[in-house]
C-alpha cells in the first residue's frame, strides 16, 4: 500500500495558487543563483584560458578550457545519484540547500584562483578541482529541483509551473551574461584579463546566503511515510524503471547536446567562426537568451494543451532539419541583427524540449525514486553530450571539420525524435499527478 501513496494525500494537494506561486519562485530562485554560478566559468573563458593555459593560439587555449567544462560535467551523474538519494530519503528541501552550498564554495574557489604565472601548473589542476566540485553540486541541483518545481505544480497546468524551472536556468546564464557586458563597459581587455573575470564568480559565491535563505523557508513536497519506502533512493529501485531510465537518457541526449550548442558554444561561435568582436557577440547573446527565457511559460502552455508527447516530436523533428541550416547560415552572416533572430529561431525549437524537460522526467517515476531518477538519468546524458559539446565543436574546428559538429548535433536531435515516437504520453500516463 506504501507504494501506491502518491502526492494527492499530502497537504500539497490543498495549496493555494499563491502559496504554489510561492513554492515555485523559491526553489527557482536558488536554480537561478547555482547556474549564475555554474555558466559564468564558460562566458568569462574568453578572458581567463590564457591565465591558466598561456601556451597555443586562441584555439587551444579555448579547447583546455572547455575540457575543463566538460570535466565538470562527469561529475553529475555523481551528483545526481548522490543528491537524488538524499531528496528521496531525506526530502527535496535539504537536498536543494545542500547543492546550492556547494555550488557558491566552487565559484568562490576559482574566485580566489592563483593563475599559471604564480603556481604553474598546479593553477590548471585546482580549477578542475573547483569545477569537479561545482559539477557535483549541479548535478544534484537538477534532480532536486526539476523534481520539487513537478511536485508543487498544480495539476492540470504543470507545464506552464514546472516552465520556470528553465526560465531561472536562462535567468543564470542570462544574468552572467549581463555581468560580462557591464565589466566589459567599465574593464579593458586587458583588465578582464588580469582580474576582471574573477569579479562575476565573487559575485556568484556572495549569492549563496540569498539562495539559502529561499530555500529554507521552502515546504517539503514528501512525506515520511513516503521517504521510508522500501527502495527509497536507492538504484536497485530504480532499475524497476528501467524504459523509463532508458527513454530519459535517449531525450536527454540529443535535447542537451542542441542546448549547449545554441547558448554557452554559441558565444564562442560568433567570436571564432562568424568573425563578431567579443562585445557585439555578448550583446547577441543577452538578447537572445532574454527572449528565450520568455518562451518557456509559453511552450509549458503549450504542452499542457497538446501533451508532453507531441511537444517531444515537435523538438526532435524541427531540431533535425534545422539545426546544421541555421548554424550554416550564421556562418555568413554580417548583421548582429539577422544572427541574433537567426539564434532565436533556433532556440524557439529547444524550448519545446526545455520548457518540460524536468516535467517529462518526473512524470515517469514513482515518488520513492523520483529524485534519482530525474537527476541520475539527467546527468548520464548531460555528462556524455552536453558538456561535451564545447569541446567536440572546437574539436571539430581544430581539425578544419566545423560543419560536422552542426550534423552530429542534428543526428542525435533525430534519436530523440525516435524516442518521443516510441513512448507514451507521460503527461497522460504517467506517476506524478
């Protein structure tokens, strides 16, 4: 009988829309803070890789840098598993403030940072070590978040509640980005250089008493007799969902892998490949992220209308065919205005992936393992494909190949087509009401 408790018996089902409202701005602003925190490492590379890698042309420099980004991303699946146990079996609530922690002590990390001219390369092994860390803390955030944000949502239109999850995570890069353009009003480049880029990480790490006060006030979405099931957070449970996990990784890959192409690579791909001054290009890029953080109630709407299903198939059959066009276009492109509306295209189709991405996850998972298996699954694919991305684009530029980079991100756009095709609706059929 425990098994079958499910959400409606809570208090929760009994929450007003303001006090839903309340739940949802909470857990969201400190998403917010930890991906400020997390996306400012790849913004501000532009001035900071020659710190720590002074060696190679701009290129190579990038392409340490990104590895070190990419590294980050290995360390979340250990954070999903970690922190998806303890959302399970300790409540959504501690889960998120312990994250958010985390996160703030990495930023404030690379703050404080001693570069390759003072410590040599021991600078290059503490930065990965503090993205190791923030890496983790993320991977955490994810699952906790996306799983709380599901939860509170009210029945019947958590598309639109459980949207704000990526309207914060845009919100991050969004305000990271702002941070770069006003330093870089006030900053030479040579400044930026020297320790302008250390400010924004400062900031990130300050943040985290903010974020911490949010979250403490927040109400826990489980109750105790839920977080003592059998199982509770553990894998073996979870490998009792084994499609679910499965049909995850599959959307994940190819909904991840497009997402880091067309926001944090994106940057670097108008200063590398279209030829735009580092300016302009951050300029492109607030703009652009501010739009798409706008549609993402929009596209929760969306799918509360037509279903999470159809939603998935829009995404994976309009990413196929416009992906490799789109980053061929920008190619030879002149006018900021045409390459900024020609990113906003491109991620008016990711958001009907982003808009539910954490929605469509926990609507597949009983509560007891809810939270591993949001975060657990997430990560995996994260890890391989979308902090990947940065460094498999350079890769491919590196080597004189770019446009396979655009074809690779279209290929595995059309493996999650394949998977929407194959599942069923989980708004429809699925574990969370």
């Amino acid at each position: 009988m425990a098994r079958q408790e499910t959400l409606t018996h809570t208090p929760l089902a009994e929450l007003t829309p303001t006090q839903r409202i309340f739940a949802i701005v909470g857990a969201s602003s400190g998403n917010l803070v930890e991906w400020f925190d997390f996306y400012i490492y790849s913004f501000c590379a532009l001035y900071f890789s020659s710190q720590f890698f002074p060696k190679g042309d701009p290129t190579s420099q990038l392409l340490n840098t990104a590895g070190i980004f990419a590294a980050g991303f290995l360390m979340r699946p250990v954070g999903g598993w970690l922190f998806g146990r303890i959302g399970d079996r300790y409540g959504r609530r501690r889960a998120m403030m312990i994250s958010v922690l985390m996160m703030c002590f990495g930023s404030l990390m690379i703050s404080v940072l001693p570069t390759y001219k003072s410590i040599g390369n021991l600078a290059p092994l503490l930065l990965l070590v503090a993205r190791l860390f923030q890496g983790l803390s993320v991977g955490g955030e994810y699952g906790t978040s996306a799983t709380y944000m599901s939860e509170v949502a009210q029945s019947g239109k958590k598309g639109f509640y459980a949207s704000f999850q990526y309207v914060t995570l845009i919100g991050g890069q969004l305000l990271a980005l702002l941070v770069l353009v006003i330093l870089q009003q006030f900053l030479t480049e040579p400044e930026l250089k020297s320790y302008g880029w250390r400010i924004p990480f400062a900031i990130g790490a300050l943040t985290a008493l903010v974020s911490l006060y949010l979250r403490r006030s927040l109400l826990e979405t489980t109750t105790e007799q839920q977080r003592k099931i059998k199982g509770a957070g553990t894998l073996s449970a979870l490998l009792n969902h084994k499609r679910a996990f499965i049909t995850v990784l599959g959307f994940t890959a190819g909904g991840s892998l497009i997402f880091y192409a067309f926001t944090t690579y994106m940057q670097k791909y108008l200063v590398n490949t279209v030829g735009m001054g580092k300016e302009t290009a951050s300029f492109v890029m607030t703009v652009a992220l501010l739009v798409y953080a706008c549609l993402q109630p929009v596209f929760g709407l969306l799918s509360d209308r037509i279903g999470r299903r159809s939603s998935m198939l829009w995404f994976g059959s309009l990413a196929t065919i416009f992906t490799a066009p789109i980053f061929f276009t920008l190619r030879g492109v002149t006018s900021p205005v045409v390459a900024c509306l020609l990113i906003i295209a491109a991620l008016a189709i990711v958001s009907l992936y982003t808009s539910i991405s954490g929605l469509i996850k926990a609507e597949m998972f009983p509560v007891e393992v809810r939270t591993l298996g949001v975060g657990f699954s997430y990560a995996i694919a994260n890890a391989l494909f979308g902090g990947s991305a940065e460094y498999v684009a350079l890769w491919f530029k590196s080597v004189g190949v770019e446009q396979n980079f655009y074809w690779y991100v279209s290929a595995m756009c059309a493996l999650a087509f394949v998977v929407a095709w194959k599942m069923p609706d989980p708004g429809k059929q699925g574990l969370l009401k």
